[in-house]
C-alpha cells in the first residue's frame, strides 16, 4: 500500500462513521419529525388535490424532506472536513436523489409485504446512509473517480 493510500483510509472511515451516525440519528428522530404539527401540516395540504396530484404529493413531501435532512448532513460534513464548496454540495444533492427517489419509491411497494423488522429498518436506511456517504465521497474536492490503474 503506497503512503497516499495510508493516508486517506482515515478519511474515509470519518466518512463512513458521519453517515452511519448521521443516518442512524435520523432513524431514531424520523417518527418525531413526521409527527410533527408542521410537517402534519404540510402533509394535509395535499388532501385538498385531485385524485392524481394527492396520490403523488405526500410520498414527493417525504422524498423531499429525507433528501433535505440528508443534504443539511452532507453541508455540516463538507464543513468540517474543510471541503465546504457549492460545487460540491450540488453534486452531493444530485447524488441524493439519485439514490433516495428510487429506494423510497421501491420501499412504498415494500410497504405491504409481510417482512421481518429487521429487512423493513434495513431496506429503509441502508439507502439513506448509501446516499449520504456517496455524496460526500463526491463532493469533497480533489476526488477523482474510480478509474483502471
């Protein structure tokens, strides 16, 4: 192992251990944030939609907010690593949603399903913290993707 690559592993471990925090956190607050007055609020505005709109607002509210909590993560991460640049913040996002929109939209098929707790609390935050630890890896400045050596 060359000295560059001994040198990054912290690095990277910092960033494994912000997201599985970050995302645990979220885990263990997100029943306190959905039953939130505001939120609640902002859930109800949709009843009044037509049939199509009122079906697609409140998984779009969700998607949403989880994409915002993650991204506030993302910022507070690329701050304290010294790599805060907008750059790297909105590829982060776009990382996000391109991870979250899909995993949620599969989870609300999921929903049904008779699973164990343990499948349902994994295949709900293993993507979060799969969307937040891939958009740090690429909004950190300096990172270049994987390519053959």
């Amino acid at each position: 192992m060359s000295e560059n690559n001994q040198l990054r592993l912290p690095s990277h471990w910092s960033e494994v251990a912000f997201a599985v925090a970050w995302v645990g956190g979220l885990s263990v607050y997100w029943i306190h944030i959905k039953m939130n007055v505001c939120f609640q609020a902002l859930l109800r505005l949709g009843i009044g939609l037509g049939f199509p709109a009122s079906l697609i607002y409140v998984p779009v509210i969700y998607i949403a907010t989880i994409a915002t909590i993650l991204w506030i993560g993302l910022g507070i991460y690329l701050t304290i690593a010294g790599g805060f640049r907008l750059r790297g913040l909105l590829r982060g996002l776009l990382v996000i949603w391109l991870v979250i929109v899909p995993s949620l939209t599969a989870g609300i098929f999921l929903n049904g399903l008779p699973l164990p707790h343990a499948v349902v609390y994994i295949t709900t935050w293993l993507p979060l913290f799969l969307a937040l630890w891939l958009s740090i890896w690429v909004g950190l400045p300096g990172r270049r993707p994987l390519r053959g050596r």
